[in-house]
C-alpha cells in the first residue's frame, strides 16, 4: 500500500494537515487500512524532503498545512499512468505459513487450510454483506465510490482465496495418493526382486549343528 502516493492524492485539492489527512485517507479506503497520525506525519516529513510537499503556514486552529509541489504533481500522475509491478509481489502471510506448514512435525496442514477456510468464507459473507448496504442506495460522493470499488476488490481477493485454499486441498490429496502408490511399488518391487525363479524351490533355512557327525 502506498500511503505516499495516497497522501500526494489526498493533498492535489488543496492544503491539509495531518489528521485531516488521515481522517480522510481512511474515508476514502473505508478505514480498510486505517493509518495513525505517526505513520501521516512520518510520510509527509520524508515527502517534504523529497520536495514533493511544503509547509504552508495553519489554519486557525493552529494546524500546520501542506501544500503539494509541482514535483509532487509529476510523481503523482506517473504514479495514476504506471501499473502496480506485481514481479516482486508484497509477502503474503497465508502463502508462507502453508509453506512453512509443508512437512513441519505435528503440524496437520489440512487442518491448517480448513481454520483459513472457514475465516475466509466468513470475511467474505462480511464483506457481501457491507456491499449490500453500500448499494441500497446510489453512491452520491467519491468517498462512497472509492469505498465501493475498495469493498468489492476485498471480495474478489477472498473469493479467490477461497478457490486457492481448495486447490491447495486437492493438490495434497493427490500427492498423499501418489507417494502411497509410489510407495506400493517400491514394496512389491522389492518383493519380486528377492523372490526365487518360478520352478526354483526356496533353499531350505540352515540349522543350527547341520553336518556335524552324530556320537554313538
């Protein structure tokens, strides 16, 4: 998530100061991703640096303002023309822990895909729910929009999710097959390769003292 690139957006109207850019940051995304003031004013100190805002004197309250640069316009729009780059995709914490869970002693992956599911399937039904809401009426704001469009990316994320945990499901259940065939033919290979010729009778087991002469 580019809380720089928000923020740049959040100021192109006009000059803000920092809660009120954090206030409005979390209406525009629906508190998806809620920020706290530290993270606003971290952000605009290191934009400040970079020449892309300034401080513009306060408001009445005594705010301290900022106001975008023409090099932060120019940031701004390159970053609405460029795609997200998905080659170096951010980590994703259900994806390491299943990795991690593969072959990890005492760990039931099953187990651990079926817990996901039944969060995931539940986050989903949230969020349709919220959609419903949001759609009884028409969106009449760009907050209601923005939100609109931030809600529905979450249900496709999970609906996906959903699918990826099922396939991740069969994938183990086809595996756990393979490797017990794969298994059965090792044992019954190596079965046939210590069995005796067909018509070869089995050499008979020694015994113990065989050969030694007898005392009369």
């Amino acid at each position: 998530m580019s809380i720089r690139h928000g923020l740049l957006a959040l100021l192109e109207p006009g000059p803000r100061y920092g809660s009120q850019l954090r206030t409005e940051f979390e209406s525009r995304t629906g508190a998806t991703w809620p920020l706290n003031v530290g993270q606003v004013y971290t952000t605009l100190n290191r934009l400040e640096r970079d020449g892309m805002v300034v401080q513009d004197g306060e408001d009445e309250a005594g705010h301290s303002l900022y106001v975008i640069t023409d090099a932060g316009r120019e940031e701004l729009r390159n970053w609405f023309r460029s795609p997200v780059d998905r080659r170096s995709p951010p980590r994703d914490e259900l994806a390491i822990k299943l990795a991690m869970a593969v072959g990890a002693p005492g760990i039931d992956i099953r187990e651990v895909i079926q817990s996901q599911r039944h969060h995931t399937v539940q986050a989903m039904q949230d969020y349709t729910r919220l959609k419903a809401q949001a759609t009884e009426v028409s969106p009449d704001n760009r907050d209601d929009v923005a939100w609109l469009l931030v809600l529905e990316q979450l249900i496709f994320q999970t609906e996906a999710e959903a699918r990826w945990l099922d396939h991740c499901e069969a994938r183990l259940v086809r595996l756990s097959l393979m490797a017990a065939q794969k298994e059965k033919k090792r044992l019954k290979d190596e079965a046939e390769s210590t069995a005796p010729p067909p018509g070869e009778k089995p050499a008979p087991a020694s015994r113990a003292g065989l050969g030694r002469s007898k005392r009369r």
